[in-house]
C-alpha cells in the first residue's frame, strides 16, 4: 500500500480519505484507507480544506444549507448589520429558530445597543464571496485526483500503475506540496440552482454534490466536479482550461454531468 500523493508507504495508516469533504455533507464518496496516507489526510485537512470550507463563500453556504460539520455544528452566516456596517453572524436553525450576534463576540454589547436604537434595520448576507484562486484551485483538484483513482480502480488500475504514469505527476505535487506550479487555471460556473430540486420516478431529491471524469478527443482529461450546482472543472494533465472551454463551445455549453 503507497499513499498515492507522497508515495510512501501507507500500510499503517487509519484514515479513509472523503473525497469531497464530510463538512459538505459527504457521507459516501470515500477511498478506503491505505490509498492516502494519515498524514498527507491530516495536511489536507488543516491546509486546504479547513481554510476553503472556513472561507466566508463556503461558510456561508454550508449555513445556508443546514450542513453540520463533524461535530453537529451548523456554521453561523457572515453578513453585515448595514446601519452600523459591522459585520454580523447569523444561525437558523430547526431547534432554535433564527439567532443573530455581533461576528466578533467583544462587539455583542455593542450590537445589541445599536439595535436597541432602531425600529428597523437591515443585514445584508453575501451569497458569494471572492475566494483565493490557488487555494481554491489546490482544492479541487485534491477532489480531481481522487475521483480519478476512484474511476481508475474500478477499472482494476492500481494505485501502484498511477504513481508510476507520468500523467497526474504534476497535479499529484501541486496539491500536496503546492510549489509549483504558480497557478491552475479552472474553469467555475453554475450549472443549477443552489436548492435545485430533481425528481424520478417517485422521488424527489437535491444534490449536494456530483462528478465524473470527460476525456476529450484531444486526449486530456477532466474532472467535472459539481458542488451544490457551481461546477467546477479542472484538467488533471496540466495547468491549462483551454481544452474544456473548446470542448465546451463544441458542444453547446452544456455540462458534462448532463450529457445524456
Ligand atoms: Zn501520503
């Protein structure tokens, strides 16, 4: 057993990797333990995915979503009170109803007094937030490599036959050690509605998250990587989109995910 990203031996190790984190609701999409080592598990972990689900776009997405994280926690909402342009957090949830507090608990009081003062006011909650674009991008491509494996052993590849392919080399070191190269460009955009609701047959269903590989004519490979509808794409070969976005103009902008 090699941890497919550092290449040492991982046969020690305990962790299964969740291959979109569980603080996004992931309870399924998992690489058995063995396939990433405890400690590349545990640096992504703290350097990539608790900064990005941590980040105000996401933040506020999970409490908007309901989504607890690991310990039960709905995260609290940034948002701003506008007549005092302090920044606010606020909670719904289904046990205690909607609660809202200064963001930075040493300005409660004051909070509370401004809004005292008022009869009525208005808090303004972004939607979406800029978010850095390599550490975004460092994100999904963790994401990337992993639904790559994941297709690749259900093919009977080995984890053994992809550290020895040259084809993910690049990518594999851009997430775990993330010195070069400088940038990966991706292509993000919404393909459905956050709250998007599906149906078939009888059931009626919202998806959280969803991904497959495309594999263009021109032979490079893609991971399509939809989260609560923004889809994100990354190209696994190298750091360039220009692929996808022909490949994308070639077939009439529709989403991979959705082809059939
Ligand atoms: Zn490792």
């Amino acid at each position: 057993m090699w941890c497919v990203f550092c290449e040492h031996d991982a046969s020690k190790s305990r962790s299964v990797e969740h291959i979109i984190p569980e603080s996004l609701g992931n309870k399924e999409h998992i690489l058995k333990r063995g396939i990433v080592c405890d400690k590349c598990n545990n640096y992504f972990a703290s350097k990539i995915e608790e900064p990005v689900l941590s980040s105000i776009n996401f933040q506020n997405l999970r409490s908007r979503q309901g989504i607890a994280n690991k310990r039960g926690i709905i995260p609290f909402q940034y948002g701003i009170f506008a007549q005092a342009g302090a920044p606010i957090a606020l909670r719904t949830s289904p046990d205690e109803g909607t609660s809202v507090g200064a963001w930075h608990e040493k300005d409660d009081a004051r909070f509370v007094r401004a809004l005292m003062g008022l009869n009525r006011g208005t808090f303004l909650v972004p939607l979406s937030m800029p978010i850095d674009d390599r550490l975004l991008a460092r994100f999904i491509a963790k994401i990337g490599v992993e639904v790559y494996i994941e297709k690749a052993m259900e093919g009977d590849i080995t984890v053994g036959q992809i550290i020895a392919s040259e084809e993910l080399k690049l990518i594999r070191r851009f997430v775990r050690r993330g010195d070069s190269p400088e940038n990966w460009p991706m292509s993000r955009r919404r393909i459905y509605d956050e709250e998007a609701i599906f149906s078939e047959d009888q059931s009626v269903y919202q998806v959280l998250h969803e991904y497959s590989l495309l594999v263009t004519d021109e032979n490079e490979i893609y991971a399509i990587i939809c989260i609560f509808g923004e889809e994100y794409t990354i190209n696994l070969g190298g750091p360039s989109i220009d692929g996808y976005r022909r490949w994308l103009s070639a077939n009439g902008d529709r989403s991979p995910l959705y082809m059939s």
